[in-house]
C-alpha cells in the first residue's frame, strides 16, 4: 500500500490480546493487481499473512474475518480460494457485497488472537 504514514487510521492495533488488521486489498507493492476474484482472494490473504507475521502471528491465529465483496456473483469462487487458506477450526466470518473504495473486487478485515 501506498504511503500510509497520511491514513487516518492504524494499519495493525493490539488490545486485549488480540490484533486488529485493517481492511486490506490485493494490491501489490508495485501497484499490481491481479485478474479475477480467486487470485485477489490469494494475494490479500498472503498480505494479511506478511502483516500477521511482523506481529508474530500467522492465519493460523485468525479468529474472525470480515469480507467485503465488490460483486456478490464471485461468492463461490471466493469460498474455494478462501479455503485453502485455512486449516479447522476456521475463522468465524462475515461476508457482505460492498462498493469498494479501491477499484479490486475483495477487500479483507481480520482479527487475530495473541499466541499466549
């Protein structure tokens, strides 16, 4: 993502022992996205996975998910990428068809549980 010291909000906050990410794209660094809903679907889990890990965490620590689809004709497509993410027990999720503020068809929040 492109310069985010100027968002106004946190990309990544801890509380409670949990960790909040921001909603994020697929998007690559250099500005790349790719075609169709299964590879976004594949690059925003693998940048939620990059941040999860500067936190120490992986997916694995994922507790809750929440997607926002630009099209909600990608739903089934999306639930076949999206599960080869994830091992039992599986994020509880929330998926909702959405304008997206980024011209991607996904865009991805999750919450994650500090390893104790």
């Amino acid at each position: 993502m492109s310069d985010s010291t100027s968002w106004p909000f946190s990309l990544v906050r801890r509380a409670g022992g949990l960790v909040f990410l921001s909603g994020e794209v697929p998007v690559a660094d250099n500005g790349w996205i790719p075609e169709g809903i299964a590879a976004q679907t594949d690059l925003t889990l693998q940048l939620i996975a990059e941040t999860l890990a500067g936190e120490g965490l992986s997916l694995a620590d994922v507790v809750s998910c929440t997607v926002y689809l630009a099209d909600k004709a990608d739903f089934a497509e999306f639930n076949q990428a999206y599960r080869k993410h994830f091992n039992d027990p599986l994020p509880v999720r929330t998926t909702v068809e959405a304008k997206l503020m980024a011209d991607v068809r996904i865009e991805i929040t999750v919450v994650a549980a500090e390893r104790t």
